[in-house]
C-alpha cells in the first residue's frame, strides 16, 4: 500500500485494535459472557447454530 492518508488511518485504526485487544484480554470472559447463551441448556447451543465436530 502507498503511503497517503489512507494508509496512516489504516494503520491508526489497527493500532487501536491492538490497544484495545490488550487491555481488554484479562477481562475477555466477562465480554464475552451472554445472557441468552448461558440461559440455553448445553446441548441446545450447538443445535441451534449447527455446529459439527470437524
């Protein structure tokens, strides 16, 4: 990619991503923690999003 604004703003933008990764890792669980996923019994989540053993 040519250097031009458009290449300091993707890199801006990946910059806070890894910024964002980083401060966000010891809390990940919390984050990704869903009501409706943990109201689901254990056997319902991977029928409802098909899920296969690959």
């Amino acid at each position: 990619m040519k250097l031009s604004p458009y290449h300091e703003r993707v890199v801006n933008v990946m910059e806070e991503g890894v910024k964002f990764t980083l401060l966000t890792r010891d809390c990940a669980s919390d984050l990704v923690d869903r009501h409706s996923e943990r109201r689901e019994s254990a056997g319902a989540l991977p029928r409802r999003v098909n899920l296969r053993s690959i």
